[in-house]
C-alpha cells in the first residue's frame, strides 16, 4: 500500500512535534518526587509513630508518590490497623516493595497500598492473629483480622477471599488447602496480589516510569534517634534509678535542689519518649502521678506509715512496668513474656539500684566538703550549758491525755497546754492516759499509763 504525499507529510509534523516535546516530557517526569521510607523491623508503636512521622513529611515536601520498603515478620494488631488506615487515607499513591517478607501484620499493610513489587524470593500472607505464647488467638480477634484484610484488599482491587485465607486455613484446591496462605513472588504475581518482581527500588520506580523521578528518602531526625536511645530498657532502668534517688536525697536534704532537680529531668526523660511512641497511655501516666500524690501524703501529711504510703508504692511500680508494655487497655494478650520480663527486671533493677545508691552514698554524701555549708553538723548539749527557748524537761514524768490519736506521732495536753509527742510503744487512742518517758527538741515520747485518777 502506497503512502500519499498528504499522509507522508503528517507523519513529518508529528515526528518533529515529537522531537520538540521530548526534553519537556523529561523536565515533566524530573519534577515528580518520590518519598521512600523503610519499615525493617517489627510492627509496634514505634513504627506507628515512624510511618506518621515519614507521610508528615512527605506532605511537607510535596512528594507525589510514596514508596514503602517493608521487611517484616509483623507485630502488634493495633498499630498495624492504624498504619493501614493512614495509607489508605494519604491523598497521593503509596507504592510497597516487599523485600523479603510481608508477613501477619506486614501483610495487611501491604495490602493498603496502591501497588505492590516483591523482590525474588519474597513472600507475603500468614496473618493469622497469635498471641504471645505464639497459640492462635481467641475467635474475635481472627474474625477481626479477617474483616479488615478482606476490606482492605476489597478497596485496592484485589481478591478479598484470598486475603481471608492469609488468617485462616484456605479450602481452595488451587492453594494450599488446609493451611493459612502464603505467596511466594511468582504466586503473587499469579493471583494479582503482586504488580511486578524488582530487586531493588531502582527496578521498582523503572516499573512505574518514575526512574528520573527526585527520590528524597526519609531519615529519622535528631529527636527520633534520642528518643529511640531513651527507649533501651536498660537506659531506662538508669533513669529510674536515678528517679527514686534524687527523691530520696531531696526528702533528706530539703532545699537543696539539684537532687529533685535531677528526678525531674529523669522522669522526663522516661515518661516521654514512652508517651510520644503511644507506649505510655493517659491512664498510665495518670497511675503513676496518683502514685507520687500517695507517697507525699505519707510522707507530709499523714503520720506514720500505712496504707497510703505501700499503695502509693504499688501504684508507681505497676504504672512505671506497664508503661514500657504494648498492652492495650490492660490486655495483654499480645505481650510477649519475654517484654514483660524486660519491663519488670527494669523496674525493680531502678528501684534496687537507688537503694543501692542510697546506702553507699548518703554518710559519704553528709561527710563530703560540699554539705559543710548547706548542713549543721555541730551539736548543742544541755550537759554544755545550751538550752532550749521553751525547754520541756520539767515535763519528764509529768501525766496527761492523748488530745489526738498517736499513730505513733499525735498531740498531748498536759496541764491545759498542748505539746507535739510521740507514743514509745505501739499506738495510743484519744482520750487515754499518758506519761511522758523522755522529751527531744521537737517532741515528747510518751507511754501510755491507764485512766487518769478522777
């Protein structure tokens, strides 16, 4: 079939508007942006908050695409949900490369993104929901499992049955009948759960013609990787080490200052980064401030020690180990032993570590150059001549009644005057007889002496 000179001439004109547009399509493609961000590791709160942080950023920058690089073995339910939905809401696509394993957790944010490459022997599936023990959790959480991964792949155009079989033995002759599905690269591929093979993200984005694209990869900040350091159970134990020593120094030595000072800081240090990770909940914090607010009131207010002060106690032990748990609503179906291990060999290694502290540091702390101006170290003996403005030793052997309850600390009322005292043995009830034993500068100790004569 021959050509006429009209058509010839057309084809000239679109070859050569062809040539024209060609640097300006590759100036085009030069301005896309591609954000990538990697997931290596375990699904859990902190890499909840890094993935936000990551698409925070992303937004800022203005990129147009986003391209997650996921190697993981899954995790925690929770955080795996709420990386789903911020992928499915990101306005711009999200792309997911595989590289090696989308497993559980992995899996179903996988399955949130636009598309998804694997890498040459990758896999993806295996979303059963375990506990910590590794056993199969309760039916809820599966049927739950199964409704969000069946959502999910509904919602990007993929097969809804086989996102169910990821959490529950398939039936299917064509897959591995009898057992939770997992795809291999070349499955997934087949199954349309997988958009093309790469092995790397260079062969990812020459898929997606994005290969002259900016790529801007995301990188923790300063504050992340500090916040990160901070989380190290070990570090952690130090903290509160350091916590409960600068309490007990600053109740010994009022006025000082640095020994709270440095509580202070300590506590922050160690309440924060667990609450900036979503580790430390509102009403953990909350038992752990209910805690000191107990302590202090047993300390200040109430006389002696009882129950006040031991559930005080209780209450910052059992706030300051559940704050470095991933349990939700003190369930901890999904903590594995070995964190709860962690966390309580942290705690009681700070509090027995400040104990510690405090025996080996306190008489050496008094004697030290430094307290010589901040203590009074010389004594003032009534034998020497030294007296008080209002002695009270004309009250040795002198009886009265107990004008409060002495549990042992209270008041007494000798004579129609009322005086600070302490009871020697046991606790003393209002209204009982006492006499008075010994007297310091600060107090009477009294005994108690049977009803008064009438």
């Amino acid at each position: 079939m021959k050509t006429s000179p009209k058509q010839l001439h057309l084809w000239q004109i679109s070859l050569l508007f062809s040539f024209l547009l060609l640097p300006y399509a590759s100036f085009a493609q030069a301005q896309q942006k591609v954000f990538v961000m990697e997931v290596k590791s375990e699904i859990d709160p902190r890499t909840n908050r890094y993935t936000e942080l990551a698409l925070n950023e992303a937004t800022e920058l203005g990129a147009d695409h986003v391209l997650l690089v996921l190697d993981t073995f899954g995790g925690a339910l929770q955080d795996a949900d709420e990386i789903r939905k911020r992928i499915l809401e990101y306005p711009k696509p999200v792309y997911v490369f595989i590289n090696k394993n989308a497993a559980s957790a992995g899996a179903l944010i996988s399955l949130a993104c636009d598309s998804i490459y694997m890498a040459p022997g990758a896999n993806i599936g295996a979303a059963t929901v375990v506990g910590a023990d590794g056993a199969a959790a309760p039916g809820k959480y599966q049927s739950y499992m199964r409704s969000i991964m069946r959502s999910t792949a509904e919602a990007n155009g993929r097969n809804p049955h086989l996102a169910e079989a990821m959490v529950e033995a398939s039936v299917d002759s064509t897959l591995s009948a009898g057992q939770v599905l997992t795809l291999t690269t070349s499955e997934a591929l087949k199954y349309g759960f997988c958009d093309g093979v790469a092995t790397s993200v260079a062969g990812v984005l020459k898929q997606l013609h994005l290969q002259e694209a900016e790529v801007i990869r995301y990188e923790p900040t300063t504050t992340d990787n500090i916040i990160s350091f901070f989380l190290n159970p070990f570090i952690s134990g130090i903290l509160l080490l350091v916590i409960l020593g600068g309490l007990y120094f600053e109740l010994q030595t009022p006025g000082i200052g640095f020994p709270l000072l440095a509580a202070i800081v300590a506590g922050i240090l160690y309440l924060v980064p667990y609450y900036l990770t979503g580790l430390a909940e509102n009403w953990e914090l909350l038992l752990f401030i209910i805690g000191l607010i107990l302590i202090c009131l047993e300390v200040f207010v109430i006389p002696g020690f009882g129950v006040t002060g031991i559930s005080g106690i209780l209450l910052v032990f059992v706030s300051l180990v559940l704050i470095m748990l991933n349990n939700h609503n003190f369930d901890f179906t999904f903590v594995a032993t070995d964190e709860l291990m962690k966390s309580l060999l942290s705690v009681v290694a700070g509090m027995a570590g400040a104990v510690v502290l405090i025996a080996l540091t306190w008489n050496r702390l008094l004697r030290s150059r430094h307290m010589d101006g901040l203590i009074l170290k010389n004594t003032f003996n009534s034998s020497e001549g030294y007296r008080s403005a209002n002695t009270t030793e004309h009250l040795v052997g002198r009886t009265g009644i107990a004008h409060t309850r002495m549990t042992p600390s209270g008041r007494v009322m000798i004579d129609g005057a009322l005086y600070d005292a302490q009871a020697r043995d046991g606790f003393i009830e209002r209204g009982e007889s006492i006499q008075v034993v010994d007297q310091s500068t600060f107090a009477l100790r009294v005994k108690r002496s049977g009803p008064l004569p009438e």
